[in-house]
C-alpha cells in the first residue's frame, strides 16, 4: 500500500513539474509602448520679436574675407613723429592776463592760447619806434651826402660815414622788427599811439591741448612749457620686428591690429618705412606703418598687437562671439527675413585677432546678413527642447 502511493506521489511532482517549466518557457509578446514618440526633425529656424532682439542686442553683420594664417604675430605702440607734437614756451616771461583754451580741445595752427603782460615789450616798441625814425633820417642824409659827392662839394669820408651809420640803423631795425615778430607783435601796427603790453601765446602746429601748466595772474618764466599740444590724426605705429622676421617683411605689407584695451576692435595699417639699425640692446628693428581710417580712439603711447600679412591668403571670417558651439558642432546663424534666422552648420578653422575662419556646410545666400552678437541665444531658443527629454 505504501509503494503505491508513494508511486502516485512521484507521478504528481512530475507532473507539476512540467506546467510550471511549460509557463516559464512561454514565449510572451511584447508589449507595445504607448508613450513611444515619433521622432520630429530638428529645428533649425528661429523667429524672434523686436523686444527680445533690443534685449540681447542682436547684430549682424557681413562675412569678411582676412588673412589669419599666413600672418606675422608682432608687438608694437603707438607715436607721434617730433613735427606732430608740440611743447609751447615764451621767450620772455610775463603776468598771465588769459587763458583761451582748455585741455583736451582741438586748436588751429596760429590760434592764440594765451596772453601774458610784460613791460619790457612796451620798451622793446618804442626802440623799434625811435629806430624807425633815425632810418628815415639817414637815408634822406645819405640821399643828400651822395649828391654832394657827384658834385664833389663834400669829402668821401663823410658819406661813408653816414653810410656805415645808415647800416648799422638797417640792422638794428630788422632786428628789432624780429623781436617783436617772435613775440606774437606785428611791427607794421605799431605807432607812438599804439602801443600793446601784451604777448600772445599762438599754437605752432595744428591739434589737441594736451597739457595746460598756466593758471591766471601767474608769472610765466621765460623758456618754461606753457602748453603740450599733440595732433594724433598722424599716429603710426612702430612694430618691433626680430632678426629671424626681418626678410619676411617689407615696405607695402598690408597690417591688421588692436590695441590692449579693446581687442575686438581692429584697425587697419601699412608699412612705409623699415629701420636700417638695429635697437639699443636687441636684434630687432622698428618697422613703422601708416594707420588707414579714423583714429579718434587711439592715443599716442598705446600698446598694439599687429598681425603683417606676408601673402594674399584670405579666407572667410567672422567675429568669435557669431560662432556657437553645441557639443562637436558649431554654427552661425543667418538671417532669411526680418526677424527671422536659420541656423548653419560650420567647420571652423584658425582664430585670432577676435576673428574666426568658417568654412559653411551650407550653401549661404551671397551678401547674407549673419548674427555677430546675441547667437547664443538663438542657439538656446533652438535646443531647449532636447534639454527636456
């Protein structure tokens, strides 16, 4: 009795056995994903409205054709040559009576800056004055002494005595009329009723007052600097070219360059002179270069960054802040219509001077305004979905 049910039992386990094998092994469907999205192609346009372009101070600009490659990186500043700058004294001094400029305005080559009162001038025209009227007196006496001669009434002695008198007076008038030249007072004006107490400080070269060492009612010495006046309109540059660079240069090469205060603002140069020695202490030379266009913004003593160009590679650029980054991939951003832009993928190539070379994977409209500031946020307005995900 017990071999069979212990017979039934064992038949039972395998029976039991085989279902639970049989349910495991069941092959299952899968399950379909109801929240499965349909892949959507990426946007590559943006629309933005006129208060979010005034917020980011969108601007576009042009692509540029430069030469960032084949370029010769070179420090330098800027200078003044000796005839554009000029330090104003007196020859004799005097009291400050006025003071017609202040620094930082523009004066006239000429132009009176100042005026200073001595009384050594009112002496200085009444010798002019007493002169003027001896010369006129010597001349009718030569006059009178040389007919006197040709009738021979009189002794040679006696006209080459007033001769040499009528000399010496001619000297002392054009001496006296030179004086009163160099301080600013003009000979012909003067009479026995028109005398003048009063120097006046004029401006020899054309520029900006730089410096003003005057106050009103103080003594002015004689040969002291009253005035500093520099003309910066003809600022060049002096670069400091190294023995190893000097064959690479020469007189024509066309300059990019910035100064250390504003890198993103460049301006344009080309050389007309190289030095022929080298500077105290160094195996290099100056290579000097005539700035082209506006140079309000540049001051005298400036440090610059100059790259020369030593062939005519150019190649498309755009300023850094117009070439994003998402990842590996770069892009600008050109604008298709008012307000409206579309996003182009670029390959990037050598940067420098606040430049970048770009070379599209997409065929961009000729003449196309691209975003130079404010692409980045384009960039965020177009990837700020896949963020969410």
């Amino acid at each position: 009795m017990k071999n069979i049910f212990l017979i039934m039992f064992v038949l039972l386990f395998a029976i039991t056995s085989c279902k639970n094998k049989a349910t495991e092994t069941k092959a299952v469907p899968a399950a379909k994903d109801s929240t499965a999205k349909k892949e959507e192609p990426v946007a590559t346009e943006v629309e933005l409205t006129d208060d979010q372009i005034k917020a980011i101070g969108l601007q576009t600009g042009d692509i540029e054709q430069r030469n960032l490659k084949s370029t010769l990186k070179v420090n330098g500043k800027l200078t003044l040559p000796p005839q554009n700058q000029a330090q104003v004294s007196i020859l004799t001094g005097g009291i400050v009576k006025t003071i017609n400029v202040t620094e930082g305005t523009f004066v006239k080559q000429g132009q009176i800056l100042a005026t200073i009162v001595n009384n050594e001038v009112i002496q200085l025209q009444q010798d002019y004055l007493e002169n003027k009227s001896q010369l006129v007196y010597l001349q009718a006496e030569f006059k009178r002494q040389k007919e006197l001669q040709e009738d021979r009434i009189n002794a040679t002695k006696t006209l080459q005595q007033v001769q040499n008198e009528l000399g010496m007076a001619e000297a002392k008038q054009k001496g006296l009329q030179t004086k009163l030249q160099l301080l600013g007072i003009n000979a012909a004006n003067i009479s026995a009723t028109n005398f003048t107490s009063q120097i006046a400080v004029t401006a020899p070269i054309s520029g900006f007052i730089h410096h003003i060492n005057l106050t009103m009612g103080k003594f002015a010495d004689a040969n002291t600097i009253l005035f500093d006046i520099v003309d910066n309109r003809f600022l060049h540059l002096d670069l400091t070219l190294f023995e190893k660079d000097i064959a690479k240069v020469k007189i024509g090469d066309k300059i990019v360059f910035t100064d250390a205060n504003d890198a993103n603002h460049t301006h344009a140069a080309i050389i007309f002179a190289l030095n022929k020695s080298f500077e105290d202490n160094q195996q290099a030379i100056l290579a000097h270069a005539k700035i082209e266009g506006i140079t309000e913004t540049l001051l005298p003593g400036m440090y610059v960054e100059a790259r020369i160009q030593v062939d005519n590679y150019k190649a498309n650029a755009l300023p850094g802040d117009a070439v994003v980054s998402n990842g590996d991939e770069h892009y600008i951003y050109v604008e298709t219509k008012k307000n409206h832009y579309k996003q182009i993928p670029v390959t990037v190539g050598v940067s420098d001077m606040g430049f970048t070379e770009i070379l599209p994977l997409e065929e961009i409209p000729e003449n196309a305004k691209v975003v130079t500031k404010g692409a980045y946020y384009l960039l965020s307005q177009l990837t700020k979905g896949s963020s969410e995900e």
